[in-house]
C-alpha cells in the first residue's frame, strides 16, 4: 500500500489528506446527529448559537465522539462542515424549542414524499446529499405554512426535479418521533407528469428500474416506503427507537367485511 499522504496516529495508518466527503454513508449520518446534540445542548445552557469564536466548543465535543468511534476524519474536516452546516444545523434546534427556549414536545413535522413512474418500468431516484439524511430516495420535502398536502407534494417534486406531476395518489404515511417532534411523512405515487428532468442542490436525480433501486444504498427506512408504495395492503409504518436504532412497524390495511359494511 502506497504511504504517500498517509501517517501513523495513535497506531492507525491513516490518510492525512481524507475529505470529509469520503466518509461512509452511516459515518456521515452519525457526526451529523453529533453535530446537531452539541449544538442543541449549547443552545440549552447558553440561550444563544455558538458564533465563529464559540464554534470550537461544539466541534472539540463532536470530534471527541468521532475518535470514541474509530472514525478517521482529519479535525479541520469536521470544523469546515460543520461551519458551512449551521445555518441548517441552527434552524434544526430552533424547531425544538419556543422562543423562551422550552421544549416543543407536542410540535408535529408535515412532510411528502413521491414516488413518480414511468411507462418503461423506471422509477425517479434522488441521491439525497443533506446531511442528516443522505442515500438513494425518491423526491419530496416540508409542507409549509397553509399548504394544502397535495400541492406540496406538486411543489416539492417540480423543485426538486423539474417535473410537473399530475394527480398524485396518497398510498400510505410513514412517521416517528424524534427529539420531540412528531415527523409525518405523506407517502404519493404518480404516474403522469410533463417537464424537463433536472437536478437540484438536494441531489442528482435520474431514472432507474425499481428493481436497481433497491440494491443501491438506500436512504434510512427506504425499505418501509417501498413495502407502502407496492402493497395495496400497507398504508402505514410507524419508526420506533430500539437500542439497534429505529425499526419499523408496518400496519395492515383490512377492508371491512359485507357484514361490517
């Protein structure tokens, strides 16, 4: 093995000039919660965000955890990210907290997600490139303020892709709770749609037989949307913490029989 550009630290052979973007798709996910506990944490004691001076603190407690892993990633990595990540970061940790800084425990999140098809077999996939949540996906977003859920599932999937859909099937929801928030995910299928394919700053997106995408890596708990958007039987999954992390229930649709009709 080559040694160019690679050192000898606390015993590992390590690449000295690794960038952050090398990193594996969980490692990411990991410093990414990381980033998002110590910021949280010193919003909690401080009332305020760290600013440039202050963004030390949070890096040094993250990169401690990053080490107790066994992930190798040089510290001037982490600090650049997490600098170019706080703004997201920061908008994040406010979503937990009012503006007396109590916590949000009954705050719910809308968001859709959809699965667009063509007439060739193919599927629209989108390699998610956001932190917190990065992997092969299908298109979607946040329902914002006063919108109707149909046309922010219209909305999200044109930003993100170009495309115009047109009348969107709600095939399921998919939820769980996380730091307080009760996270909604609308689940659409759609099967017309006009427009020119195009990429956005959320990732690249590009047509792929359903099959293909499933032996990609997927996004976390891609495996229960696409049991929802295949099953006429499945219309809802709910993502529970374990000590393995979150695993997912998936809840049976049974139609009522004559006599219950």
């Amino acid at each position: 093995m080559s040694q160019k550009n690679h050192e000898i630290i606390d015993g590992r052979l390590v690449q000295t000039d690794k960038k952050y973007s090398h990193l594996k798709l969980k490692q990411k996910e990991k410093i990414a919660e990381w980033m998002f506990q110590e910021t949280r944490d010193f919003y909690t004691k401080k009332y305020t965000f760290p600013n440039d001076k202050q963004l030390s603190e949070v890096v040094d407690k993250v990169y401690e955890k990053i080490e107790q892993a066994g992930i190798w990633i040089p510290y001037g990595e982490v600090f650049k990210h997490y600098k170019s990540k706080r703004s997201n970061i920061n908008k994040r940790v406010k979503r937990l907290f009012n503006e007396k800084g109590e916590n949000h425990i009954d705050q719910v999140c809308l968001m859709n997600m959809c699965m667009i098809c063509d007439n060739a077999g193919n599927v629209l996939a989108l390699d998610k490139v956001n932190d917190s949540y990065t992997g092969t996906t299908f298109p979607g977003g946040h329902v914002e303020k006063n919108e109707i859920f149909n046309d922010s599932v219209i909305r999200e999937v044109w930003e993100e892709t170009g495309l115009n859909i047109e009348n969107p099937k709600l095939r399921g929801v998919y939820h769980w709770h996380r730091n307080g928030i009760h996270n909604v995910l609308f689940l659409y299928k759609a099967e017309k749609f006009s427009g020119e394919l195009k990429s956005s700053e959320e990732g690249k997106v590009y047509w792929i037989p359903l099959e293909e995408l499933k032996k990609r890596e997927l996004a976390t708990g891609m495996e229960y949307v696409l049991e929802i958007m295949e099953s006429d039987q499945v219309n809802e999954c709910y993502m529970k913490r374990e000590t393995q992390g979150y695993v997912g229930t998936c809840l049976l649709y049974t139609s009522p029989s004559p006599r219950d009709a």
